[in-house]
C-alpha cells in the first residue's frame, strides 16, 4: 500500500506530464493513425500498427494519472518542520563506515528517474521520521539491521 502524499513539485510535475500527453503528444499520435489507417491494409502497416500501441500506452497513463491526481494530498513545507525529518526533507545520513548518503524523501510518484528521491514508505524512511540531527535509527534490510546517523536536515521552501 502506498502512501498518497505527493510534494507541490511533484504534484506540478505530474499534471505538467498530462497536460503534455493529453493535449500534444496524443493528438499528434491521433493523426499519424488516422494517416496510416488512410493507406489501406491495416495488418502489415508498420506506421499503423506503431501508432495505435503508442496511442493505448499514453491512455493508459493518461487514465494512471488522472486517477493519481485527484487522490493524492499535496504538503507543502511548514516552519515546524524545521530540525526534525518529515515528508518532503532533504536528508544526510552516515553509517559507522563513513559511508555518507543525500536523499530527500517523498511520495511514490515521484521517485522514478531520481536517484536521490525516496520513497515515504521505504524502510529508510520510515525509520527516519520525526528524527532530528545526531540522532542514530536503526534501519530494517533484507541483509539485516543497518544503523545510520543523522547529519543534517534541509527543506527546499526554508
């Protein structure tokens, strides 16, 4: 079960996304099917046979996101957030090896294509919330128990 949080970026990042699909790039594919269609034999036209695959991929995310849009909660950054790690921190973490990590952690649809976005609901997350700086959590992993230090915490509207 995923959380249905979604940070203001990520909330405009998603309906820019749709608004794309929706109202360029689907009636663009739209009229290269109705083209291709026009040519005649339907079953070996490559254009055709292209066209229409790309056109049910981009309903399907345009379904995906329209249906995410309208249940996900936006949370915009708040002053008494400030010193602990909530939804939507910039968070750095360290373990006893030195090995040092920068993430910033935020709903689920918004961690693809990031390498430093993670999600609300991943273990490291949730060991971490409500943690402030200097504090130590102990993190669940297939490998067993991990422990990392707090370093610093950071917000982007602070």
């Amino acid at each position: 079960m995923k959380t249905r949080l979604i940070t203001r970026e990520g909330f405009d990042k998603l309906k820019a996304e749709l608004d794309y699909l929706w109202r360029e790039e689907r009636p663009e594919v739209t009229k290269k099917v109705t083209w291709a269609a026009s040519l005649g034999d339907r079953s070996e036209n490559a254009d055709y046979q292209y066209n229409k695959k790309r056109l049910r991929e981009i309903d399907r995310r345009v379904r995906y996101l329209t249906k995410s849009l309208e249940s996900l909660r936006i949370v915009d950054y708040s002053p008494q957030q400030d010193g602990k790690v909530f939804f939507g921190a910039w968070v750095e973490v360290e373990n006893d090896e030195g090995e040092a990590k920068r993430f910033r952690i935020v709903g689920y649809d918004e961690i693809f294509g990031r390498k430093d976005y993670i999600s609300i609901d991943s273990p490291m997350a949730r060991a971490l919330l409500k943690k402030e700086p200097g504090d130590a959590v102990t993190v669940e992993t297939p490998l067993g128990p991990a422990l990392w230090y707090v370093n610093a915490i950071s917000y982007p509207d602070a």
